[in-house]
C-alpha cells in the first residue's frame, strides 16, 4: 500500500512523502530542507529510498545534500537539462520510473524553470511549481508559450488524477481567479472550502484536474469569456489561447 504525505517545510512548501506502509519505505519529492524529513522518517520508522526533483531552484533542492550523506544508496531523480548538480539519475522527457511499485512518466514543463520537469501518472502527479491549484508558476525562466505548452501536457490527464505541487499558495490564487471569473460558482464554492481547510490548519492539496478544470485559470485561457476582466494595461492580443494565457500571467503578477 503506497500513499502519498504532506511533509511541511518553510512557510508554505510541502515535501511529498511516497510511502510503501508495509515495508515503510519512502521516497521525498523537492526536499527544501533535510530536518523536516529526518523527523518523518523517525517518527514512522521508515527508511529513505529516494528523492524526486522537478526543478533547481533551492526551495526545492537545499536538502538533498544532507538527506544523501545520510543514506548514501538512495537515488535522486531529476531533470538532466539543470544547473543542480546533485542529480544521481539524470531524467528527459519520456523516461519512466518506477517508486515503490508505482510507475511515473517523466515530461519536460518549461516555464517557471527551464530544467522544470513533472511526475504524472492517471493516479496522482507532481507537479513542482507548475501547475498549483488555481494557479501556475511564475514565469522566472521560460515565457508564456513555453508554459502554455506545459499546461497543456498536464491538461491531457485524467479527471480523477491528484495533483501534489509543491506549495500552499490555493486561498491567493482563488482571489485572483475570482478577479479574472467573478461568476464562477465553482471558485466561489471551492474558496468556501479553502477558507474553511486553512482556517483548520489542514493543508488544501492535492487537488484534481477535474477540479483545476473548473477553477484553474491558466487551464480555462481557452475559454472566450476568460479575458473579459483582463485590466486594459494587460491587454493584447487574444487569437490565440496562448496569448491568453500571457495577459492572465502578467495580471496575476501585478495582482
């Protein structure tokens, strides 16, 4: 049985922990930071098996270092095309792997990062920092069709498949989407229920992509409604889906 932990670090990332209960072994996706980890593996008595990297960028990688000098055997996956240099088993897109059982297709997701890489399969997928729930990363590397483009990939999952990136930013990018859809029930709705889980204290992932179809700006730029609030100094041209999709990032990073 394999499931799938929020480990906190920082302000607001999550370490996902894969976990085989069984055996209780476990791989860590974008550890930020190695204490958080060593207390979890303490705490259920598991070993470290491996690392999962998406991209280079230290939140996601300044514990990597320390969690391999603590057990030296374990693989860390992540992109070939990056600056982190503490990658053991370099990864391209259509490269598969296998975690406790578990297979994961390995697609390229340009836009945030360059190097940024994603996870997926139809069960659940890390996704790193480019698709959040209702949002996407902020482009620092890539450009709007790069990103674009890495949102389709994602957008071609199934419904049913969980989305764990990598942190809780789910309450501030509803009251963009709201801006950008104040009709959309289904925002209304779903930022109820945010509130509500951050309010107890309980973390708002994993999404669905049924639910990012719903509320997900970035994934509705095809929509022709979608740039009807987009302010005037953000306007530009809208033939195409990606253009769209410019706009909306250059609103939310003004927002």
């Amino acid at each position: 049985m394999v499931q799938v932990e929020p480990i906190k670090a920082f302000q607001d990332n999550y370490i996902w922990a894969i976990r085989d209960t069984k055996q209780n072994q476990v791989w860590v996706v974008d550890p930020g930071q190695a204490a958080p980890v060593m207390e979890y593996l303490q705490q259920h008595n598991a070993s470290l098996q491996g690392i999962l990297i998406t991209h280079h960028h230290w939140d996601h990688t300044d514990g990597v270092a320390e969690l391999h000098r603590f057990a030296p055997t374990i693989t860390i996956y992540g992109p070939k095309k990056s600056p982190f240099k503490g990658v053991t088993q370099p990864l391209v897109e259509g490269d598969e792997i296998n975690v406790l059982g578990v297979k994961y297709s390995i697609i390229e997701t340009p836009g945030h990062t360059l190097d940024h890489i994603c996870y997926i399969n139809d069960q659940h997928s890390f996704t790193g920092d480019t698709l959040f729930s209702a949002g996407c990363g902020r482009l620092f590397e890539g450009d709007p069709q790069q990103m674009w483009q890495s949102l389709e990939k994602l957008a071609s999952l199934s419904d049913n498949t969980l989305i764990y990136c990598t942190h809780e930013y789910t309450a501030a990018n509803l009251a963009f989407a709201r801006a950008v859809e104040p009709h959309n029930k289904n925002i209304q709705e779903y930022q109820q229920w945010v509130n509500e889980k951050r309010h107890q204290g309980k973390p708002t992932l994993p999404t669905s992509m049924a639910k990012e179809r719903l509320v997900n700006p970035f994934l509705r730029a095809e929509h022709e409604h979608i740039s009807e609030h987009i302010p005037t100094q953000f306007q530009r041209n809208h033939d195409e889906s990606w253009l769209v999709f410019a706009a909306l990032r250059a609103w939310k990073d003004a927002f």
